[in-house]
C-alpha cells in the first residue's frame, strides 16, 4: 500500500438521518410545532392535527393537514428530498413566503425530520397551487417513508423513498399536505395533556397580534385545530383553556415597549379598583432602563472596545446600536396570590386551572412561540431567586405574573434560535435582552 492515492466520497450510513434527526428535534411537543410552522409557512389558513388511537401501537396514528400551497413533484424530488438544497438557502435570505408575505417561522428544513420523532411510517399526500390558490396542480404525489430502515445497518443511498405521482384521490377539490404518522410510540395521558397545553399555547395571545406592526390582515388568518376520535381524550383537548379569557382579571397590567435605545415606554393599570388596598403606586411612561444595568453595559463596553469580542455582529456607529437587540414589546399581567385576595376576587379555582399552568414570562416571535420560555419549570428571568433574597420588597414570582415578549425576525434579527429549537442563542445581543426585561421588572 506505500505510495497509494486515491480520491473517495463519504459515504454516510442511512441512520445519520435519525442521528440528525435526534439532535434537532428534542421531543414530540417540539416536531409537532415544527410541522405547524411548515403549514403556515405554506400560506395555508388552517391545520388540523387529529390523534388517532394514540395509545395504541398498532393502531395509533397522528395526522396533520393543512389547505396550503403544497408541493410539486419537482419540489418534493429536488428540495424535500435534498436536504441543505441551495434552494434552501435562497428561502433563508428571502425569508417570507410566497403568497402572504408571511415571515417564516421553520428553519433548515427540519420538518422532515420531525416526522420521524413521532412514529416509524409516514405516509405524505401533496397536491400543489400555483398563481397563489388561483390553479390546482392536475395531480397530487404520494411518499412513503419507513424510518425504521434507516436505523438498519445501511448506506444512505441503499434506502428507497417511495414516491409517485397520480390524479388526486385525498386533494379531489383543494390543495395542501396530507402528513400520516403510525407505528407510534404510545402516549399517555400526561404526555397528551401536555402535548395539546404546549400546542394551544404556540399561538400568540391577542395582546401580542394588536401589536403595532402585527398586521393580520395582510398575512391571512391562520387557525390550528386539534381533534381525537376518543371522547376522554377530545374533553382533555376541550378543557385545556386559553390564558386570553383571564387576561383581564389579573390585578396589575403592564404594557410597553422597549426601544432600540433601551427606553422602556409604557402603562400601568390596576385592575381591581374594588380592592383599593392591593393598589400599588406606580405611574406609566417612560424610563431609561440603560440606568438599571450600568455594569453590565460597562462590561460589553470594555470587550467592545479593546478585545473586540462582538466584531461579527457589529455595526459602524453608536455602541448601543451595535449591542442591542432592537425594539420589542412587552405585556404583564399580575395577580395577587394571598388567599384571601384570590378568593374575594373569585378566583381561586381559575388560579389553579388556568393560570397557574401558564404562569411564567413567554416570548413569541413573529406571533409564535419560541421555547422553552415560560414554561412551567423554566424561571429563565431568575424571578424566584430574586424574590427569596429579597423578602422585605414586594417583588413578583414567576407563580404570580402571565408575561408575554414579542420579538421579530425583521426588528431583532440577532435573537437567533438554537438549532435544537429550544431556546435563543446566547450572543451578545440575547444578554443585552435579558438585562433589559429584567431591569422593565423593576
């Protein structure tokens, strides 16, 4: 073998696929978002996610379907099929889609790898619009996909993916994607209460859609439906509540803007004047929240400036401007938690339900849901610790406040997601955030 040269290719095992898989989808709560992403991104109006005998093995199935633009045979050959298609990345720059103008929510094309998060087979129906809804394709094209073969021990390209092309039998008048999952791993209760509380709670409260540049209008509406053909399940997706019905009962509201300088611009109302004493004496306006976090920023200033730690993500002129992560929104909503205050204002009952499963401050992007912020046992803004060491203030908890943050692709484009989609990247720009909505709790 001395002196021998040769040129090889890589040549992956098929389970890459699963292991890529594995890394970018964390659970199923989480490939079931990215699925409702890839609908609306589709300009569809609505999606339908149905749990087929869902803890049943051999019968479970899950199914999603939207009425969006679909997919070509081409698309489904030269991009779906391709992952890291340069086709891809021309999507990424533009970054809306094609009839709406809708900023789009799914990145990296991993919807196709969140499918295999929730079972072994997958069966895909397509049928395509073009001229935005005006023209149905004259087919609709079928995949079938057995995951389990790429856990088997071979190379990538000995695994076929079934696909055709025939006159449409699922889309006979319509248009969409049809996405059937079986060979399920059973569910149980728990994980199904959670699935639809996290699912229900993608969308953005309607606080967040009046926000001054949220215009529905020009984006179309956009519903999302869950169904089951059990009864104890479907009453399970029946009484899991919106937090937007109590919004209005909180005790203490506060809502504001931060802007790109770091000027906190807001109101404040107390809700229950019939409660004068639980009052608290605080006036609306403006306050510069800079003066909050005055290490902090002295810190980045320092970095900035001698060991120019952020050069990638600068821009020429103001320091400010080049650390902070732009204008978003803020709504808080807070609620008294003495027992007595509960149950005079008649809600003990709607605290444990409703509230107290949503408890905790959220960030929606765009109008949808960035994790895990927010959730249950993610006190991201330290809001506990700080009241603990503090016993003498009357600070909040996060037990006690529903708070909503809404970002933007176009307006903070440096509050970028994890590739696992759980959670924003730690950048320069993320601390800088952190600081402000923690300095506007204040």
């Amino acid at each position: 073998m001395l002196d021998n040269k040769e040129k090889l290719f890589f040549r992956p095992r098929a389970r890459l696929i699963k292991i890529i898989g594995e890394q970018l989808i964390s659970s199923e709560v989480v490939a079931l978002v990215e699925l409702v992403k890839n609908s609306y991104d589709a300009d569809a109006s609505e999606v339908t996610i149905k749990l087929i005998d869902i803890q049943d093995y051999d019968k479970g199935k899950i199914i999603i379907e939207d009425n969006g633009i679909g997919m070509t045979y081409e698309k489904i050959l030269n991009v779906w099929l391709e992952p890291a298609t340069p086709d891809k990345k021309k999507e990424e720059f533009e970054r809306y889609s094609s009839c709406f103008n809708r900023k789009l929510l799914g990145e990296k094309g991993i919807g196709r790898f969140a499918v295999h998060k929730l079972g072994e087979k997958v069966k895909l129906i397509t049928r395509a619009t073009i001229d935005c809804f005006k023209t149905l394709e004259n087919y609709e094209t079928v995949v079938d996909i057995n995951w389990k073969e790429f856990s088997e021990d071979k190379y990538l390209d000995q695994v076929k993916v079934e696909i055709k092309t025939r006159s449409p039998q699922h889309f006979l008048n319509g248009n969409g994607v049809y996405i059937e999952i079986s060979n399920i791993n059973p569910w149980k209760m728990s994980t199904i209460k959670n699935t639809v509380r996290k699912l229900k709670a993608l969308e953005s409260p309607a606080i967040i859609r009046r926000s001054n540049d949220f215009d529905g209008s020009k984006i179309g509406q956009f519903k999302m439906k869950i169904e089951s053909n059990n009864f104890e399940i479907q009453k399970e997706i029946d009484d899991v509540k919106s937090i937007n019905d109590l919004l209005e009962l909180a005790f203490y509201q506060m809502h504001g803007v931060v802007d790109e300088e770091g000027i906190l611009h807001f109101t404040y109302s107390f809700k229950r004047p019939d409660y004068p004493e639980l009052s608290r004496k605080i006036q609306g306006g403006e306050i510069d929240l800079k003066e909050f976090i005055l290490d902090f920023l002295e810190e980045l200033k320092q970095l900035h400036e001698s060991e120019k730690k952020i050069e990638k993500e600068k821009t020429k002129g103001n320091f400010y401007k080049d650390i902070f992560p732009g204008k978003f929104y803020l709504d808080f909503y807070v609620w008294d938690l003495d027992s007595s205050a509960l149950k005079v204002a008649g809600l003990q009952m709607e605290y444990r339900n409703v509230i107290k499963p949503n408890a905790g401050v959220r960030i929606y992007r765009d109008g949808f849901r960035v994790w895990p912020y927010g959730e249950e046992d993610d006190d991201w803004l330290g809001l506990d610790l700080r009241r603990l060491n503090a016993p003498k203030e009357r600070l909040i908890s996060r037990n006690q406040i529903v708070g909503f943050i809404d970002i933007s692709s176009e307006r903070n484009p440096l509050l970028i997601d994890q590739s696992n989609r759980e959670g924003l990247i730690k950048n320069i720009q993320y601390e800088v955030f952190y600081e402000l909505v923690k300095a506007s709790l204040k």
